[in-house]
C-alpha cells in the first residue's frame, strides 16, 4: 500500500464518523481512538506497519490538535483537514463525470448524484467515505451539468 495525502485525508473524513462533536474535554485518546477507528475501517487489509505509518502521517497532518478544548473543536479540525483542497464552488457548472472523479481522487468523500426517485443511503459508500451530495440538471443523463454541491456529514 502506498501511503498519500488522499490516504491521510480519507482518514480524518472517516474519523469524524468516530468522533462525538459534542462539548466534552479533548484529550488525546478521543483522537487516537477515532483515526485507529478509521484507519482500521478504510484499510482491513494493511499490515501493522503500514497502518503504524498512516497513524504517524495523520497525526503529523493536524498539528494544532494539542490545543482543541473539547471533542468539537476536534472535530473542526479534522473537518478542515479532510476537506483540504475540495472547493465545491469550482464544481458548479462542470460535467458530472470529471467532478465525480475528481473527489474520489481527493481521498475523503465519495461523490453520489441526487435523485428525486431514490432515497439517500444511511451508511457511508465505499471505504467508509462519506457522502458529497451533488446536484444536476438532469437526472436521467448520464452526464449532467453539477448544480449545486453539499457535504452529506
């Protein structure tokens, strides 16, 4: 396994999934439980070793964690992080497919079209990505003008 930036990022988007945003104290176990968590559910199949270095990776990829005051700001911080270089204004008014694309690319989420006739799924996609929610002018294209885009968690 090579271990990338899109690695790490899919990391904290799936950590979040682990970590209550409520206002309880941080300390540094919340963190180590919920990117273990993570790491663990993105990654099955690694061995000890590549996990160890993807852990050494996502902690050194969120260095003011030290100073967040409860799980929340944690939770902000790991927010900020996954969703580093995703700018959902530049995907309005592109096709669908290159969009899709490029947010499996960018590790964290994965993309999934809105659609009047399906309801949204409960559980995350793929790897445990949570959802990006994209818009289109056409459900029934197959490749449609993107709308509007919202992230699903």
């Amino acid at each position: 396994m090579r271990i990338t930036q899109a690695c790490v990022r899919g990391v904290y988007a799936t950590a979040l999934q682990c970590l209550d945003g409520d206002q309880t104290p941080a300390e540094a176990c919340h963190l180590h439980r919920a990117l273990d968590s993570a790491i663990h559910r993105r990654y099955p199949e690694a061995d000890r070793r590549e996990k160890r270095a993807l852990r050494h990776l996502a902690f050194d990829g969120l260095p003011d964690w030290a100073s967040a005051a409860t799980r929340a700001d944690l939770a902000e911080q790991l927010t900020q992080a996954a969703r580093l270089g995703l700018d959902l204004a530049d995907m309005v008014g592109r096709q669908y497919a290159p969009v899709a694309a490029g947010i499996w690319f960018h590790g964290a989420y994965s993309a999934r079209r809105v659609r009047a006739c399906e309801a949204w799924p409960s559980r995350p996609s793929y790897d445990g990505r949570p959802w990006l929610r994209l818009w289109t002018d056409d459900e029934e294209a197959v490749n449609p003008t993107v709308l509007a885009a919202e992230y699903a968690a």
